[in-house]
C-alpha cells in the first residue's frame, strides 16, 4: 500500500495549501503542493480560530471551523474538491451545532 501523509498548513500563498508526501520515495518527496480556495487557516490568521481538517477516501478535504466564532455562530465546515486539486468547494455550510469552545 502506497500510504500518502497530507499536510494543511498556511504558507506562502496565503491561502491554505496541501502538501503531500509520497510513500514510494520514503516521505522524502512531494507528489502535490497546491495552494487551495480557503483562506488561511492557521492558529494565528484569522486570530483565535479553530480548525480542523480531515481527509475523505476520495482525497477531499473537509475543514471545519468550530470556533470560538464563526459568521454563523455554528460550527462550520468548508469542503474542498480534490478533482481541481482543491481550487472550488464542494459544500460549505453552517451546521446546527453550537460553538463549544472559547
């Protein structure tokens, strides 16, 4: 099994970017870096917010904003299709759960 470990950070671009690690080359190599349609996520940019970012089976990302604010006052989750290498969204919607952090 060829395992590829992904990384979100925010970086150059200021958006947020996928960087993949490619198992057939020991984790020395990149096989993607790209720059994706959601701003910068990072602890700092927007100040204080929390995301989460997972990935599907399908190699979408799902991030999700849970706080301590958000433009809904819910917790959020933005995701992003890895058909355009991350460029549009699939869905981004407010879910119906409270913000639980502070």
């Amino acid at each position: 099994v060829n395992y590829k470990f992904y990384n979100v950070p925010a970086n150059g671009s200021n958006t947020t970017e996928i960087h993949v690690l490619n198992a057939s080359t020991n984790y020395k190599t990149f096989s993607l870096q790209v720059p994706t349609v959601l701003y910068m996520t990072t602890s700092d940019v927007p100040i204080g917010m929390n995301w989460h970012h997972i990935l599907d089976s399908t190699n979408h990302v799902y991030s999700i904003l849970s706080g301590p604010s958000s433009g809904s006052n819910k917790i959020e989750l933005h995701a992003m299709n890895s058909a355009n290498y991350y460029a549009s969204f699939l869905k981004q919607l407010a879910t119906t759960l409270d913000i639980v952090c502070n």
